[in-house]
C-alpha cells in the first residue's frame, strides 16, 4: 500500500515538472516573437521608411522622424523628439556628409541605439553647385581685395621712400629723428600685419564652419533607383542582423524591392533616350543625381538649401526661359512657391509635379510607396525632357 503511495507521487511530481517546463518554455517563446515585433525602427527620409517597412513587414514598426508636408532643409528635430529616437531599436539615415541634421542625432543616441547609414558610396556623391559657386566668388573677391591691397601698399612704400630720400639731406639730428619715426612705423606695421593675420584666420575658420553647417554635397541620392537599391541592400543586411530569424523572410522582400528598382532604372533609362531639351528648370536643386547620369542641366529657382537667387539670377533665368522657350517649371510638393509662381506668370510656362521624397504631404495618398511616387515621377522628367 505504502510502495503504491509512493509511485503515485513520483508519477504525480514528473508531471508537474513537465508542464512547468512546458509552460516556461513557451513563456521564452512568446517573450521572444514579442521583442522581435516590437523593434522600433526610425528613418530620416520617406524613401529610407519605404524601403524599410517593405523588408521588414510585419516583423517591425517603422516610423519617418518627417512630419508631412516638411523640408528636410529646414527642419529641426526638438530636444523631446531625439529622446524619443533614442528609445528606439534602430535609426536609419543616408549618411553624415550629406545630413547634416541626422549627424547630430546619431551622435546623441548612438550610446542607446542602433544606428545605421544607408548610403556608404562616397565616391557617387555630387557636390552642391551653389556651395561651389559661393566658394569661387569668395576667392575673386579675396582675390581683388588682396590686388588692392598690394597696390596701395606699393604706393605707400613710394611716397615714404620718397620722403627718406628728401629727409637723407638734411641735418644729421634730423635724420636721428627720422630713424626713430621709422622703427615705431615699422612696429606699428609689424602690429598691424600680426593683427589683421588673425582677424584673417578668424573669418576663414567661422567661414569653413558656416560651409559644413550646410553641407557639401547633394543629399537626395535616393532619386537615382540603382543608388536606392545599394541603400535598401544596406538595410536589409541590417535587419538580419538585428533579427536573424527573419533571414528568410527579409531576402525574399528585398529581392521582390530590388525587382522594382530594376524596373523603375530602366524606365528611366528609356525616358531619358532621345532628349529634345538639354536644361530642365525645377523649384529647387533636388534632381542633380539624376542631372549628372543622364546628361543634362538642371536649374533650380531655389538652391539646394533652399537658398534663393539674387536679382541678377532671377532675371537671367526669366531670359532663359523666355529665349529657349522652355514649356515647363518642375514644382515640388515641399518648396515654397512664391518665386516659382512669379517666374511663371512672367514667361507663361505650365507646371509639371515633382516629389522630391524628402517627406509625404496631405495630398499623397496613404499607400504611397518609393515605387509610386518615382513612376511618376519619370513621366514627368520624360514630359520635360521631350516636349
């Protein structure tokens, strides 16, 4: 009786161990699908969220730190807003040289989060013209200043050679006098010239430093499909890193995403054939990538800081406009209008849409993919270009 007790229990503890097992074992399991789906993924620009939710799915919430309808040229995340990122898994952005703002944000949370630039290819970046333009203006204008210089600094030492010269006939005592004159003058030169050194290398440090503030070179490279699909490759080797049980699923997105690169490249390359206009005016400087591949010019109202043209520009593109008969002015959905509207109503020029990608606006429809926008974004170049 008492050896049929004692096998009850024995029986009786090996089952409970095992639902305790059982139990924990799907406890890790469920805790572990739980942290995989929750991953928070932040991205700077629309076409970096695109691409990252097509891969991702429905493993991972991605999220665009771009409110609609902003400028990435002149907005600024708040303090608030960068806490925020830092609470997330993962953020993405194109790479430091060519965001500027999002440098400052990765080196604020990469101590809490993982950060990712999409867009390693330095050797594709374009430089901004303006940035350029400005650098070769400052120099002429050192240039001519230095040139000035010079010349009033020769005629200076002419007139006071001359004057040495008149005072080497007088009386021994004067000329001690002049002697002493001549030593303060020199300390006075040589104090001048110390001076106006480093007040020099004060307006070149502050100068370079406004430059890099700005940014060298042209940040939209997502706007060329094949610069597009090195960035979405970069993201998905990310997210398997990230989440390694998704492998299978993240190569098959991004193979399927990578397809409709390929296509979209070569729509471009189609549309671009056979060009019957070499220059295409649009609202601002977003389409350089595109310009420096496909051979031609663009001219955009606004810089690519959105920094806009002096009186002299303005009018030389309204001539422009005029003399070559230019049909159309591309318009983006995030630019300031005002100028772009008064070139308008001044040559009588139609206006194509554009979407830069920087960020989606009220009118973009709600399933608006990287895919969507740039197909239409071709027939619009295409209508430019061949018109």
């Amino acid at each position: 009786m008492k050896l049929r007790a004692l096998l009850i229990s024995f029986i009786a503890i090996l089952v409970l161990a095992a639902c305790s097992n059982d139990a924990a074992d799907n406890k890790e399991s469920d805790n572990t699908d739980s942290d995989n789906k929750n991953l928070k993924v932040y991205t700077t620009v629309f076409p970096l969220y695109s691409m990252t939710k097509e891969i991702a799915g429905d493993t991972m919430e991605v999220e665009s730190i771009y409110p609609k309808n902003v400028n990435m040229h002149n907005y600024e995340p708040s303090q608030k807003d960068i806490l925020n990122y830092a609470k997330g898994d993962l953020f993405i952005y194109t790479n430091h040289e060519l965001d500027p703002v999002a440098k400052k944000i990765h080196e604020t949370i990469e101590n809490d989060t993982e950060v990712l630039e999409a867009f390693n290819n330095e050797e594709a970046f374009i430089e901004d013209e303006h940035h350029h333009d400005h650098d070769h203006d400052a120099t002429k204008e050192e240039d001519e200043h230095d040139h000035d210089h010079d010349h009033d600094t020769t005629k200076e030492e002419d007139e006071h050679d001359h004057d040495h010269d008149h005072d080497a006939t007088k009386e021994e005592d004067e000329h001690d006098h002049d002697h002493d004159a001549t030593e303060e003058e020199d300390e006075h030169d040589h104090n001048h010239g110390h001076d106006a050194t480093e007040e020099d290398d004060e307006h070149d440090h502050d100068h370079g430093h406004d430059h890099h503030h700005h940014g060298e070179f042209d940040p939209h490279v997502w706007l060329d499909p094949e610069l597009a699909t090195q960035m979405a490759e970069n993201i998905k080797d990310k997210l398997v890193e990230m989440n390694p049980d998704e492998k299978e699923t993240y190569e098959k997105n991004f193979e399927s995403l990578k397809a409709d690169l390929e296509e979209l490249s070569n729509s471009l390359d189609e549309a671009m054939k056979d060009k019957k206009r070499d220059t295409v005016y649009i609202s601002h400087e977003s389409i350089g990538y595109l310009a420096h591949k496909y051979d031609f010019k663009q001219v955009g109202i606004h810089g690519l800081n959105d920094d806009e043209p002096s009186q002299k520009e303005l009018t030389h593109m309204i001539e422009d406009i005029k003399e070559t008969k230019t049909p159309y002015i591309l318009r983006e959905q995030n630019v300031s209008s005002r100028l772009t509207d008064m070139i308008g109503k001044e040559t009588d020029v139609e206006f194509l849409p554009f979407h830069n990608l920087e960020a989606l606006t009220d009118n973009d429809p709600e399933d608006s993919t990287y895919q969507s926008l740039m197909k239409e974004n071709i027939e619009t170049l295409k209508k430019a270009l061949q018109d």
